[in-house]
DNA sequence: CCGCCAATAAACATCC
DNA sequence: TGGATGTTTATTGGCG
C-alpha cells in the first residue's frame, strides 16, 4: 500500500458543494494546508460539536468523498485490479504509480477508495435505516458511493460476500426465519389486508439469501477501524474536545490513518475510544422505537422503506428468540455503551420476551411494518411504552401462535459471530446440547407466551447458565 | 524471516 | 438451469 503523500501547495480539485464541503474549502483556504484530509477531518469535526447525528458524519464524509472524485489511497487502477490488484511479478515496480496524485488531490472515480471492504460494508449497513442489508444492496450502497467500483473488474463482490462470511463482525439474519416465515406462516387471505398496504413485502422479502448486520459484539471494532481512515471526522488526527483519559498525544497528532496504516494495524480490533456523541445519538434515537431499528430518519422511497420494512419484520419475528436466548452479552453497566449497539433491543424490551410478545400483538406495532411509513414510526413512539391489549390484530396472534411451533430447530444460530475455527468448535459442543437447550428453550416460550410479564427471569437466568457452561467448555 | 492482516481468486454448495 | 448468494481455501503483498 502506497504511503500517504502530501505533495505541497496543490489544491483540491473538483465540486465542493455541501456546507462541509465549503467548510472544507473555507478551512483550507484558512489554513493553506495541502491536506485534504486534515481539513475533512476538521470540518466534519466541528459539524460534529453541532450536534450531527452519527449518520450525519457517515454520510457527508462519503458524500465529501463523492465530491472529491473517491480517489484512493492505494493507487490501483482497474487494470491493475484485473491482475488481482498487484502489479505483475515481472514489473520493475511494485509500489503505486508515482507520477498519479496521492488521494487526497485526484479527480475521477477511478482509484480506490480508501476504505477496507469492512469499513465500506459497515457503513453501507449503517446507513441502511434497518441496520440490515441483502448483500444486494450492499454491492448498491458501494457502488452509489464509491463508483469506482462501477467500472472495477466484479472481482470486488466477491471480495463483499467473503468479507461479510469471513468477518466475525458481519452477522447474517436468515430471512428464512424472519420475513419470508411471514407469508409461509400465513394462510391464504390472513396477510392481505397488511401487504395491501406494504407491497414491499412481497416484492423484496421473498428472495435469495439473508441481511447482514452489524454484530453488536464487534461494532466497536468497526467504529475503530473507521475512526482510523483519514477522512473520518473522528480521525485522531486532529485535536478534539474530548477529554479522555485514553486518549494519547499520538493519537491526535499521529500520521494519516486508514485500514492497513501501521497504526491501524497496531491498534486494529482494540477499543480505544467511542465517540460518546455517537453513543448517545444512538441511545436516544434506539429508545424512540419499539423496534430500535426503525429510526425516524429520513427514508428515501423504495428501498429505505424496504430495509426498513425488513428489518421490522425481522426483529418482530426474531424478537422471541433473542430475548430468550440471546448471544449479545448481557447488558452493561453502562447504559450509554449499551445503547450503541445498533440491533440492540430499547430497555423496555431487551432479554423481555414476554413484553415482546405483548408488544407483537398491538396495533402500534403492527403499523411499523404494515405501512412501514414515518408517520407511522411517530405513533408507534407515542405507544412504545403502554401496550394497549385491547387491540390486537389478527396476523401478530397468528404469528405468534405459530412461531411457537416455528421456531423449534431455529431458536439461535450459535456461534454466528465468532471465527470460523471457533464457530466449528462451537457448533460441535452446540449440538450435543442442543437437544436439551432445545426442549428448555422451547418450554420456557411456551411458558413465557402465557405469562404477560415478569416471568422471563427463569428464561434469563437459564440461558445466563448455559451461556456460563458453554463458555467454560469451549475454555 | 515470520506472523498478521487485507485483498483477491477460485472452487464449491445452496437456494430461488 | 442460470444466477445470486454464502462458505471455504489458497495465494499474494504490505507491514512491523
């Protein structure tokens, strides 16, 4: 990977529209740095202490990228990238090509961004308002942003889909057990008067393969990672209002930073500081919904209401299973840090599934993914918290009745997050409990769907002792 | 030189 | 049946 230069006294080229851009241009007029991520970094900074949301910096960095012609860092052309991304072994040089401006100061969507394939697929799911994508609309979120890819050889999908099943931090949501079960577990008229108004779920939830998301566990790690690239307003580059005790000296005044930089390297999958605006942002946004992922952002027509619409069905169907057996750890002490995970349940309704299930059968919550529309999100937030019971549609009694015979043989996934080798390990320990886990798990929803409330410690606590068991045997 | 990490390619299986 | 998706392995290069 090329090292990161500043050629002196060139300026920035291309549009510059947004006001971080003309912050960005302001700033560097200011300054006459020749840094364009310095200057990126300080404008999404201080847009930071105007309280933007932690999508707000997600989006306006990409979009700066946009503007800026989403150069890389590396400088690997497509051609290149057609001989695996390396140079042929024959060539003199193996080092980017020097006579090609640095990132920074390139034009043209046809260098590499600077981000590694888990950043560029983390923030696509970010950015997603469900907090879950199809693999699909992942290649779509890349390629709106980052257009080199458009005319990169197709090689870099795969790259996508072996980084989402190498990566511990990806988390698929089969969509077998959460939207399709929907119509499969419907009788014929049961789910019309619902689809009539969320067509989406017809046309887009019956389809090949899962949504992926982020694994709470190793969102962390991400941010990180993603804090690391130089164009990140939470790049260490430049001195924040932060007063972390963490926080070292080198951390702000260190070499640009992206995945693979030494100090990325270095401190690649350690936590060293969460932005708190970050967590707090999410905390307040996730404790707005009864399903935290439906956030009342902006949606943008089809595909944002479809995510959406995805990731409410997912979360109402796969809410049971979660919240008795989850493999999130179990809630922290700190609230804050709690609330950032993204796919995590709000606090009225985490490891509870007997609120879950209540929640399930009220009209507020079916009008999340009926009509999938904000209007609908603002009302459910007004009922978040009192479930009325008197009112309880057909389809959520249908689904609940029949999940309980449903998600027999689908209660977890175990070991989803973990590295393969532990995976394999897990999954052979796994099963030789699962029988008993199964008929436990499944007696504990049965107990649990009949009893409304306060009765789901015992599930709790029972899974609290397998997770202990587990863990001691896979030490 | 070695280990780690990320990217890439490819084979293969599964599903729709 | 073809394409999309998902998993796995192998290889390569950069870097400390």
């Amino acid at each position: 990977m090329g090292p990161v230069v500043m050629p002196p006294g060139k300026k920035a080229e291309g549009p510059s529209s947004g006001s971080v851009a003309r912050g960005l241009s302001q700033l560097y007029q200011d300054t006459e740095a020749a840094d364009l991520s310095l200057a990126l970094s300080a404008s999404l900074s201080r847009a930071e202490d105007e309280e933007l949301t932690s999508l707000s910096w997600l989006h306006e960095s990409t979009d700066l990228l946009t503007s800026l012609g989403h150069s890389g860092l590396r400088s690997v052309s497509p051609l290149q990238d057609a001989n695996g991304g390396r140079e042929p072994s024959s060539s003199p040089s193996s080092s980017p090509e020097p006579s090609e401006p640095p990132y920074h100061l390139s034009t043209g969507p046809s260098r590499k961004p600077p981000y590694s394939f888990s950043c560029l697929i983390f923030m696509a799911i970010e950015d997603a308002p469900s907090k879950r994508l199809p693999v699909k609309d992942i290649y779509g979120w890349i390629l709106e942003h980052f257009p080199y890819f458009a005319s990169a050889p197709t090689g870099w999908k795969n790259s996508v889909r072996h980084n989402l099943s190498l990566n511990k931090c990806f988390k698929k949501v089969d969509k077998d057990r959460s939207q399709r079960g929907v119509i499969w577990f419907c009788q014929a008229g049961e789910l019309e008067p619902y689809l009539d108004a969320m067509p989406e779920l017809v046309n887009d939830s019956i389809g090949k393969g899962s949504l992926w998301s982020i694994d709470p566990d190793y969102r962390h790690n991400l941010i990180q990672a993603l804090k690391k690239t130089p164009y990140h307003p939470y790049s260490p580059r430049l001195p924040k209002p932060s007063t972390s005790p963490s926080a070292s000296p080198q951390q702000y005044h260190s070499p640009p930073l992206w995945p693979g930089s030494p100090l990325f390297r270095k401190n690649g999958g350690v936590l060293l500081q969460v932005p708190q605006r970050v967590i707090q942002h999410s905390s307040r946004v996730a404790a707005q919904g009864l399903f935290p992922v439906i956030r009342p952002l902006p949606l943008s027509p089809v595909s944002k209401r479809t995510t959406a619409v995805r990731s409410a069905l997912g979360d109402y169907l796969t809410r049971g299973k979660n919240s008795l057996c989850s493999d999130s750890p179990p809630p922290s002490d700190d609230q804050q840090e709690d609330h950032t995970y993204s796919s995590s349940q709000s606090p009225s309704t985490k490891g509870d599934i007997s609120s879950s299930l209540s929640s399930c059968s009220t009209q507020g919550s079916l009008s999340v993914y009926s009509h999938g529309q904000e209007a609908t999100v603002t009302e459910v937030k007004e009922e978040q918290k009192d479930f009325p019971l008197d009112a309880s549609p057909p389809l959520p009694q249908l689904l609940q009745r029949r999940r309980l015979l449903w998600t027999k043989g689908h209660l977890r996934t175990p070991g989803d997050t973990l590295p393969l080798k532990k995976r394999r390990a897990e999954n052979l320990l796994v099963k030789e409990e699962e029988d008993e886990e199964m008929k436990e798990a499944a007696g504990s929803l049965l107990h649990l769907a009949g009893v409304r409330t306060g009765s789901n410690k015992n599930a709790q606590r029972a899974c609290k002792v397998q997770k202990e068991l587990k863990e001691e045997a896979s030490d």
